[in-house]
C-alpha cells in the first residue's frame, strides 16, 4: 500500500502541521500566564477574587470544549461593534476565535494542577518571606510559584498534550490544521487508511517531542536527579 503522496497534497498535510503547531503556541503560551495569574488571584484572602476563579474554572472544566469553541466563533461576535467584528472576519476569526477558546480552557485546567503544586509549599515559607518584607506579589512571584510550577510540572506536560490534541476540535469552526487537512485529502482521494495513518504518525511525533520536552525540563529543574541518575 503505497503511503506517499502527491506534492500538493503532502503541501497540504504540512501547511495543517504548521498551523496545529501554531495554534497549539500561541493558546499554551496565553492558558500558562492565565493560570498563573488565576493562581495568584485565587490565594488571595479576598472572596470576590476567590469567587471568580472559582466559577472561571468550574465554567470551563464543565461544559464541552467543542460548545465553548462553538460559543466563542458564533456568539461572542453578536456582543462586539461592528467595526471589530468585521475586522476580525477579515484577519481570520477562526483561528483567533479557536485560539481563545483554548486557551481558556486549557487555562482552567493548569490553574488547578499548579494549585495543587502551591498547597504542597510549606505555610512557614510564605511566613518566613513576609517577615523578611516581601510583599505578596514578591513572595509569589520569588518564592511560591516557582515551586509550585516544579512540583506540579508532570500534570502540566499532560495538560500541553491534551492542548495539542484538542486543537483537532479547531476544525469544527473551519480552522485549516492538520485534522482538517486530512478530511480534505481524505475527501479527494477516499485513501482513507493512507492519509489517517500520515496523519497519526504526525500527531505521535508532536505528543512524543513534547513528552521528551517535558522530561527534559523536569532533568534541568528538579534539585537532586541529576545526582541519583549519576550515582
């Protein structure tokens, strides 16, 4: 069974990589600040801020990211003048309609996994930073959230796998990435095994790079491995 195929169709298949890829970046990059700064806002004593991460998060662990792309592409547009949402249907509101939903959702999920790293830092260290006159913001941003990203660096890889694969729901709204790609192909040839299979080669190569990614880190930033695997 012949897997090759024709240049203008593997231009396609890649032209969909670089954008998964794409997409994938960008939408990682805004979910990491975001759940940081859910992170920093929900160990705050004031119960407002508590409130609306509490509901920020429980929004988006609840409903389907499938619904959540499908609001944000055809019904955020509906609340924004017409001016912007003109201007965003002419620079590709697909792509940044999808990138937004991601990223929220994505967000949501790394705001609790880095949470989870904070409640495992002693209280005595945020005590121990306020009596040598760091503010909170210092104290999170020097002391508590670094290790809290430390500890809770193995959730956070799985969450940026998860992340690329859900870039495949993007095609829902006509985002031209690899999943999408594919049934086009698919479309135009009924080589249904052949492109499918390219296509999952494609998506193992991109989870196994980041899962070596992610061991990589964890190698660099874990105090003592590098020791116990010399010993």
């Amino acid at each position: 069974m012949d897997f090759l195929l024709p240049a203008d169709q593997m231009a396609l298949l890649l032209g969909g990589v670089r954008t998964t890829v794409l997409l994938f970046a960008i939408a990682w990059v805004i979910a990491f600040a975001l759940a940081i700064a859910l992170v920093v806002i929900r160990a705050t004593d004031y119960r407002p801020c508590r409130w609306f991460v509490d509901a920020f998060v429980a929004y988006h662990r609840n409903v389907p990211l499938l619904v959540q792309v499908m609001f944000w592409y055809f019904g955020m547009p509906e609340l924004l003048p017409e001016t912007i949402r003109f201007w965003l249907y002419d620079h590709n509101a697909e792509f940044c309609f999808a990138v937004i939903a991601l990223a929220l959702g994505s967000a949501a999920y790394q705001a609790e996994d880095i949470r989870s790293g904070l409640r495992a830092i002693p209280a005595t260290q945020f005590e121990a930073a306020r009596a040598l006159g760091c503010s909170y913001l210092e104290t999170m941003r020097y002391i508590v959230v670094p290790q809290a990203l430390r500890i809770s660096l193995p959730p956070l890889v799985g969450r940026a796998l998860l992340l690329f694969k859900n870039t495949s729901i993007a095609m829902a709204i006509g985002v031209a990435e690899l999943t999408y790609r594919t049934r086009e192909i698919e479309n135009l040839t009924f080589k249904t095994f052949q492109i499918f299979g390219i296509a999952t080669v494609l998506y193992l190569i991109g989870t196994f790079s980041l899962m070596a990614l992610g061991s990589w880190i964890e190698r660099r930033t874990t105090p003592g491995r590098k020791e116990h695997r010399n010993a």
